[in-house]
C-alpha cells in the first residue's frame, strides 16, 4: 500500500534525478513503479489521478495559458501531469494560487517543461509491464464537463494578465 508521503517522495526522487526533465522523469517512474508489486502501483495511478483531477480548475487552466502563450484541453492536460511532477509545494501552491507559480517554479520551457504528458502514462507502463494487462479501472470518478471555479477567457491576454499579475510579469507574451 503506498501512502501520500510515499507517492510524493517518488515523484520527488524522480524529477531530481531527471533533473527537472520531464521525458526523463517519466522514464524513471515506470522504471521505479516497476520494482513494485501490482497493488502499489495501483496505489500511485490512484494518488496520481485524484491529484490530476483536483487540478481540474479554470485559474490552473488560465496559469498554463499564460505560461504556453495558450493551452487548449491537450496542453492543460499534459501542463497537470507536469504540475503533479513538480512535487507537492508546487503542486499545492499552484492549486491553491496558481499566480504562485510565478514564484514557486524556475525557468519554463514550453518545449521541454510543457510536456509532461507522459509522466501521467508512468503507472499504466508500468502496470503493463508487470501484469501484461491495461490498468483496471481504479474507481476515481472523472470531474464533469467544465473545470471548478468561474469560467474566463483563456484567450485573452488582457484578462489572463489581470488575473495573474505575477505569472504575466514572469511569462507573459506582452
């Protein structure tokens, strides 16, 4: 059974090893998750993907929009899988005030930062790789349609610079 603490401190043995790398990071994972039994890596999908789903939120969204100068359902989906790597102080600073994330993250490269879809793919590799089968259905329900929190327009730069004064400073396109 793997626990929270568990599941962060893989996540954070990982990226320093990849030395903030996400491909790298993904790799370690599967290499890592795989050293486990079966359960445990059911464990981590679980703890992955409640933490995947709780990003579900539309200020995230508007924080990977100024950070990707634009980020449609694919982006905001491999940015969380990103955001999950990152480990748990940028993760909960980002979910709790994604304008944070000016603070809590170094330098961004869209072309190697923003791609961390395949850290979200670890556990299902893995769990391949030890059952020979696809990961069962782990019983976590799918937010609904839109994310939490009030809808705005991802588009526009004067709203997104307003709503995150501090990222915009950072990585904004102005």
């Amino acid at each position: 059974m793997m626990d929270e603490t568990e599941f962060w401190e893989l996540i954070d043995a990982t990226r320093e090893e990849a030395e903030g790398d996400p491909e790298e990071q993904a790799d370690l994972l599967v290499e890592r998750l795989t050293r486990l039994d079966p359960d445990s890596v059911l464990d981590y999908a679980r703890h992955f993907e409640a933490r995947f789903n709780r990003a579900y939120l539309w200020d995230l969204w508007g924080a990977a929009a100024v950070l990707f100068d634009g980020a449609g359902e694919e982006t905001f989906d491999s940015f969380r899988c990103w955001l999950i790597g990152q480990g748990r102080e940028v993760y909960e600073g980002g979910v709790h005030d994604p304008d944070a994330l000016a603070e809590l993250i170094g330098d961004f490269d869209v072309e190697i930062d923003g791609d961390g879809e395949e850290i979200g793919f670890a556990a299902d590799e893995a769990y391949e790789r030890l059952t020979g089968g696809e990961t069962p259905d782990l019983g976590i329900p799918m937010p609904g349609g839109e994310p939490l929190g009030t809808p705005f327009d991802l588009a526009d730069d004067e709203v997104l610079a307003a709503r995150f004064p501090r990222l915009w400073e950072r990585f904004g396109t102005v």
